[in-house]
C-alpha cells in the first residue's frame, strides 16, 4: 500500500518545525509502516507570510509502474 500525504510545510518557521514533528510522526519524506509506505511532502508554498525557515520547499514528482508486463 501507498499513501501520499502533505501541508504541514515542514513547519515553516520555528517553532513549528518542533510542533509538526510532535504532532506528525513523518514531516517530509518516506516512511514505511508495516505494510505501508507513507511519503510526505513538505510543499511548495507558504501559509501566511511568504517566508520558509528550515523547512525548504518541496515538488515532488512520482511515478507509479505495475510489476505486470
């Protein structure tokens, strides 16, 4: 299984860097979780002022392929 998830920005600014890795067990990138691979963005934009702090902007491209030919 797969899931694609994001908008926590990565926090965006300090301190919610530390409240998004409290309140989210997986910020930014790929996780597995029994069975599951979770992949979390950080996004692109911003919430409120135009200004990312630790939290650099992500685009993320994936490509899915079947195993059958």
């Amino acid at each position: 299984d797969l899931q694609l998830s994001g908008h926590t920005h990565g926090g965006q600014l300090w301190p919610g860097e530390y409240l998004a890795e409290l309140a989210n067990p997986t910020v930014a990138g790929l996780e597995r979780y029994g069975d599951t691979q979770l992949y979390v963005s950080r996004g692109a934009g911003a919430w409120g002022p135009p200004v990312r702090v630790g939290a650099p902007s992500d685009i993320t491209v994936v490509e899915l392929a079947s195993k059958q030919a």
